[in-house]
C-alpha cells in the first residue's frame, strides 16, 4: 500500500519543477491531488501523468496571491475530495537585482507569490481542518536563502526568511491541535526557475560536497516523508536539501 494511499495533497505551483515532481510522487505513493497553478495546461499534463498511477486528481487555474481564488481552489478541492491531508506551499517566484535597483513593483509581486500566498493558502486550508477530527501536515518551499544571504537576490532572501518563519509559527500555534507545519530548504535545484543550468552545473560540480545541483526528486522524496505520518514527531523543523551546500 502507497505511503500516502486514501490520502489527498494539495499542491500549489505543480506545473512544473519541484511542485510537479512531488505532485508525481505522492501519485505514486497513492494521494489525490489537488493541483493549482497559474499554468492550466501544465497541470493538466501532470494530471494524466498521475492518473495514470490509478489516483484522482483537480487541477484549478489559481492565483495563489489571491485570497478569492484560493478560497474558491481549497472549498471546491474540499467539497470533491472531502478532507486535505497535506498542503504544499510551493508555488514561487524568483529574480535577480541589485538591491538598490530592486522596484517597488517586483518587491510587491514577489512579497505576494512567495509569502502572502503561504498565509493565505495555509490559513484557509486550517479553518477547514479545526473543523474536523482529522487534522493534516503543512510542507513549505524554504530555500538555503532562509538562513544565509546571496547577493542581488535580497528580495527572495526576504522571502523564504518570511516562510521559515511562519512554518515555525504555526508549527508552535497549531501543534496541540494536532497539526504538524516543517519547511524545506533546496539549495540550487534544477529547475525552470534557474537562469543558466550550465554554469550552475560546473559550479555545483567544484563546490557541492555531494557533487551535483538537486533534481526535483529529491525534494520532492523529502516533501513526502513531511507530509507523511513517518514524520509524525517533526514540527517546526527546517530541512535542508542541498547536497551539503550549507557545510561549506
Ligand atoms: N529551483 C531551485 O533551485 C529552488 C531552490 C530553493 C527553493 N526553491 C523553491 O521551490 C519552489 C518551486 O521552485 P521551482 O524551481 O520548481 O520553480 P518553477 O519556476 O520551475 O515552478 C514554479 C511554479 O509555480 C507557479 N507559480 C508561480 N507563480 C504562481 C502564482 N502566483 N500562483 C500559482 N502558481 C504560480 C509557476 O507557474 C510554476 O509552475 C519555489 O517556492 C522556489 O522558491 C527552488
């Protein structure tokens, strides 16, 4: 029986990168999923990828820095499935400027992708669960940028600092009612999100210890061990998933 068999996930940002890799691997593992991102087609190829591992799946065109919309996204995947038994708060956005020349415009959006969307998707998803006996497990997309600074990058720093600290919050505030919150922090993934995969490659392969950038999965391995009751004991917690990156 899968790890997470009779359960359902939803997912936020799982067109692709890490959010589609953990969307296949809990499908594999036997969760429904619920699925949102801004990139409708992209969902839909993930949605038959993990139909096809015999699950159920709803994608839903959402914004996640809207309050409407991620409300109609949690209440429609409630009503279809019945209960959510892990949120992953993966959606995100990121770029590259110095910070005096970071806008008020790029502050805003990214502020609003990457940390008002945790808020927002984390706090609807918790009112439908003090509802109701069974509770369930938060995992959010961190980043080493949570717990070491990197130039020009002082506006996604912020950002995962933000959403470390709030897993932390709610971790303390919702533990006695049962519902655990851990982050993760992936050091340099290979993913869309990266501007040039080659000098990275050639950077990671001198400079990781373990000698490679990540790959989705092996976020998307360490997603499902949060999100599942093997990690029942962890709350709070900050996993880092960076190939030993943070030793140096
Ligand atoms: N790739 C890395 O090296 C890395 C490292 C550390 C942390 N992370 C974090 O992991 C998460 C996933 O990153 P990725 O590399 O897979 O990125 P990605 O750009 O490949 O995928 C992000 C997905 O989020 C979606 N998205 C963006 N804005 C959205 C919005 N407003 N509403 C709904 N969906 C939206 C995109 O359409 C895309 O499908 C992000 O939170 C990122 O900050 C990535």
């Amino acid at each position: 029986m899968g790890r997470l068999a009779g359960k359902t996930a939803l997912i936020t940002g799982a067109a692709r990168g890490i959010g589609r890799a953990i969307a296949i691997r809990f499908a594999a593992e036997g969760a429904n999923l619920l699925l949102c991102d801004l990139n409708l087609d992209g969902l839909r190829e993930v949605a038959a990828e993990a139909e096809s591992m015999a699950v159920e799946t709803l994608c839903l065109r959402t914004d996640v820095a809207s309050r409407d919309q991620v409300q109609a996204l949690v209440d429609e995947g409630m009503a279809r499935f019945g209960m959510i038994h892990a949120l992953v708060n993966n959606a995100g956005i990121f770029f590259n400027a110095p910070f005096e020349q970071t806008t008020d415009q790029q502050y805003d959006r990214i502020m609003a992708v990457n940390v008002k969307s945790v808020f927002l998707v984390s706090q609807i998803v918790i009112r439908h669960w003090l509802q109701r006996e069974t509770k369930g497990a938060i995992v959010n997309l961190a980043s080493i940028g949570a717990a070491v600074a990197f130039v020009d990058s002082s506006a996604y720093c912020m950002t995962k600092g933000a959403v470390a600290t709030l897993t932390r919050c709610i971790a303390l505030e919702y533990g006695p009612r049962g519902i655990r919150a851990n982050s993760m922090a992936p050091g340099i993934i290979d993913t869309p999100m990266l501007p040039s995969v080659e000098d990275n490659e050639n950077w990671a392969n001198n400079t990781i210890p373990l000698r490679r950038l990540g790959e989705p999965r092996d976020v998307a391995d360490v997603a499902l061990f949060l999100a599942s009751d093997e990690s029942r004991y962890i709350t709070g917690e900050m996993i880092f998933v960076d190939g030993g990156w943070m030793l140096n």
